[in-house]
RNA sequence: GGCCGGGUGGCAGAGUGGCUAUGCAGCGGACUGCAAAUCCGCGUACGUCGGUUCAAUUCCGGCCUCGGCCUCCA
C-alpha cells in the first residue's frame, strides 16, 4: 500500500514520494514559548508525531524539523506584564513544552530550530528578496511584496483581490500594497532587537520558518505541516517568501490538522473551557490524553470532552488488561504491525481506523489459547501501538502508577493474601469485606484462574 | 459578503454505489461463591428534497443546518 496524503496546495488525497528516494523530510510549526501548551497545542504535535513515527517505519531516513518561536510579541508582551527577562520565560516555556509533550509519548524531532539562532539567516532571505525585486524598505520596516509574485494565494485558495477587500484593519501607510506583510520590523531599545542593513530590528513572524526550513531541510522539501488555522497567512506566505527568495519550489505536500473545541464550543479563557496540557495530567495519564486526540481523524474538528476521555482510559484499560494476562509470553519475532493498520494509517493517517484495529486485536489475544499464538497476537498489538505511540508502557505500571494516595502497595498484597484465607474457609462474607474495603479506597481486585489481580481505579 | 469543511445508530467515530466498521452504553447468555475481567449473542443508522442508476448513506443539484478562516490564534 503506497502512503496517500490530503495535501492542502492541491486538496486532494495524493500518492506520497520522496524528493530523495528513502530520505524524508518534514517542517512543523512548533510552539511560541510564552505560556503553558494548551490542549489546542498538542494536537499537531500528537498528530504528526504519528506522521513521524509512520514515515519512521516506511523509510531508511527521516529528518523532522520543528522551530521553537521564541521572538515574538506576545513574548515582549509577556515579559513586559510580569517583569521577568524574555530569555527565562522562553527558557523556562520550552522546558515545561517539552515535559508536556514528553508525557504524551511524543517523540523529539531531529531538529528543534530556535529562531532567535537564526537571525543572520534570515536577514540574508530578506536581502535575497529585496535584490529580487520582491520586497522593499520603508521607515524601518522591509515588507514582502505580494504583487510581485504571481500566484500568491495558491495554499489558501484565495485572490489578492479578494484578500484586499477583506482587509478590515486599518493598513499601514508605509505599504504599497494592503496584502504585503512584514518581514523585518524596527525595534525601540527596550525590545529585543538584532543590528540589519535597515537599522536595529526584529524579525516579522513568517520569515522565521522560511529560514529555518532552508538551513535544516534545504529549498524544496517532502512536507509541511501545522494547525489549519495557519494556512492563511503564515503558511501563505512562506510560501511566498521562500519559493520567491529561492528560485525553487518550496514544500511539496502541506498537511493541516482541524481545530479543536472542548464539549461543542470554540476553546477560549472567557468561557472558561480553557485548559493547559498540563491540568489535563493532573487528572489522567497522558496516554489517555493522547488516545483520545487521535480517535479523531487528524482533518476533521476535533471535539474535546471529558467523555471522550474517559472513553479513552477504559480503552487502554482494556488493552492493558489483555496485556497483562500474557505478561510473561515472549513476544520477540513478532513485531510487525498487521498490515491492515499499516494500511489504515497509509491512508492519510486514519488513526480511528487504526485504533479500530486494535480493538480486533485485542479481541484475537483474549481469545488465543495456544502460546504460539498469544504471542503473536501479544507482537502485533504492541507493535501497533508504538505506530501510534501508545502502549509502550508495562501493564503492572499502567494499573498501579494510576492516582496517587490509597493504601501501599504491600499493604494491598496483604490484604489479599488474608482474603484468599477467607474465600479458602468459604468465609465469604469476610473476602467481600476486605473487596468493598479496597473498593472504597479505589483499588479493584479481580480473582482470575491465576490468583487476584489488583488496579487503581 | 467571500472562501473552506461538516451533518452517520443512545454516545463517540470510520467507511462504502449493492455484502452496512470499531468502541462505549444497553439487553440476554457463559464463566464466577458473588463480583470484576473475559467470551458468545442481540441494534439495517447515515440532515432534507429532487436527479442519475437495475441499485445511493455513498455520485450530481437545490435546500436546511453546524463550524472554521478572511493579516500575525496550533
């Protein structure tokens, strides 16, 4: 099965090739290093780390590049507010970034470009474009001149005609045309500013990626991916800025997850639906977190809800129990997914299609009786779920790791053993006492052929 | 206003021109001291009105409806 993927330049699904036969690469917008990801912000990152983790199992080499944005004005904003240098608040949000990220299983990219070491690269595209006629100088500032390329618009599917009328904010005088942005802005002394031929300044938001592409990835590359809400401007018109700055085609596949809403409304701090990766794993692992993102195909809205996250705990529940009733079977020689969730996410990463496997997976390893074949049904889950990133960790920690507090774990063990003594001397009263007792304290057991078996609730 | 993407069983959520996923919830059964877990069985749903077709949830058109984007929000 070849990989398709839904590219927005063309919106269509197309056959995936490699510029470079067996070598990919790909450039995803990463975060801006102000504040805490919220809930909105892992979905990229999950989903192309899927992408990632897929591209990883189909060719010899993969290089994938994601930037951390750390100039930027809400970061002057930011630190202006609290006081706090610019330098530790980006520091200190890419550490907590990665912390949260990490806890969702997301594998770290190859690359992971900061733009503030990027700024001679950029000045140098800025030359490039001015020399090329495609942008121009004025009080300060270097703007992109979008009436000087030809088919500006193309990714958004939209006209310059019609981006000039919808223009709703008042245009600066300095532009020659209401569509042109900025690539280079002057700074005041308090902000961070860099020495350029147009005096002391900063850089505009798009130029960033469009250097930072071409240094770790070159001018024409596989894929491109991000938020849909970035395909107008920011991908437009890096677009614009590369392929005109480079003479040569820019990203050849771009890829945009949907937005995300949380119980059927747009996420927003006023109405108070506003969470933080991090008070999402405070109540539930991140694993479930990250289930619950990818039951959704990665192109359509996604609905946040704390249903659906629930669903997704008893569903790795599920997975793990499977898993823990052959613990101890030697899985080796069978690591390959099954192709048909290898098919399932060839297709422009269905992961709910994928995920349906797993449950027939499961179904299979539940119902094995010959070790032969719990093995290998035992192989190909795991081998499954490390496509999708999940189900890497052991099932005893997945049970017993849950939420804290409750008795000790030994204690747990004694317990059960002075309940197994009562159901011995048929004192069932006595054994469904101490059950309730756990039960209260949220601990499950559950008696098997095999002894009992406990969990957190 | 312009552009774009949706409307699938109680819920979540794939997919397909005829054989109608998957999970959760529900119901019945097996197993169990009782539970839990697990297994077996049970649900013909695709916004609406037309069209094309031997056959449409799936293709085409109208309508209704929801959501997103339209200069820096992933």
């Amino acid at each position: 099965m070849p990989l398709v993927l839904y590219n927005t330049l063309t919106r269509t699904k197309d056959v995936f090739e490699p510029l470079v036969p067996g070598h990919v690469g790909m450039y995803v917008c990463g975060p801006t290093v102000y504040d805490r990801a919220h809930i909105g912000n892992a979905r990229p990152v999950i989903v192309f780390d899927v992408l990632y983790r897929l591209l990883k199992s189909l060719y010899p080499s993969v290089r994938y590049v994601r930037n951390i944005t750390d100039v930027d004005d809400k970061i002057n904003q930011r630190a202006k507010d609290s006081g706090e240098p610019i330098s530790a608040i980006t520091e200190r949000t890419t550490r907590m970034f990665h912390e949260d990220i990490g806890a969702l299983n997301c594998l770290p990219p190859d690359v992971e470009p900061r733009a503030t070491a990027h700024i001679t690269q950029m000045i140098a595209m800025i030359e490039r474009l001015i020399a090329k006629g495609h942008a121009y100088a004025a009080e300060g500032h270097v703007l992109f001149a979008v009436g000087s390329m030809g088919n500006y618009g193309k990714l958004s599917g939209r006209s310059s005609d019609e981006m000039i009328a919808g223009a709703r904010v008042e245009v600066a005088p300095y532009k020659k045309d209401a569509g042109d942005f900025v690539l280079w802005k002057p700074s005041s002394p308090d902000l961070p500013g860099w020495e350029s031929p147009w005096g002391r300044g900063r850089p505009g938001w798009h130029i960033e990626c469009s250097a930072m592409s071409l240094e770790h990835l070159g001018e024409t590359f596989d894929i491109h991916g991000g938020g849909q809400d970035l395909v107008f401007p920011h991908h437009e018109n890096e677009i614009a800025q590369s392929t005109c700055a480079n003479g040569a085609p820019f990203a050849r596949v771009w890829l945009h997850n949907g937005w995300l809403m949380v119980e059927g409304e747009k996420m927003s701090k006023s109405l108070g639906n506003f969470f933080t990766v991090r008070d999402l794993l405070d109540k539930a692992p991140g694993e479930a977190i990250r289930l619950a993102m990818l039951t959704t195909h990665y192109h359509q809205p996604f609905d946040w809800t704390n249903d659906g996250l629930k669903q997704a705990k008893a569903t790795l529940d599920r997975l793990y129990t499977a898993l823990r009733g052959v613990a101890d079977i030697d899985a080796n020689g069978y690591d390959e997914a099954p192709i048909e969730v290898l098919a399932a996410l060839e297709d422009d990463l269905n992961t709910p299609l994928a995920i349906s496997h797993l449950h027939e997976l499961v179904g299979a390893l539940n119902k094995a009786t010959h070790l032969e074949d719990k093995a290998r049904a035992k192989g190909r889950l795991l081998a499954s779920g490390h496509l999708l990133g999940l189900l890497h960790q052991d099932p005893e920690a997945w049970f017993k790791g849950g939420a804290a507090g409750g008795p000790a774990d030994d204690e747990i063990d004694a317990l059960i053993v002075a309940r197994a003594e009562a159901r011995k001397a048929k004192n069932f009263a006595e054994s469904d006492r101490i059950r309730n007792a756990l039960l209260d304290q949220g601990v499950v057991l559950e008696d098997g052929p095999s002894g009992t078996s406990w969990k957190r609730a």
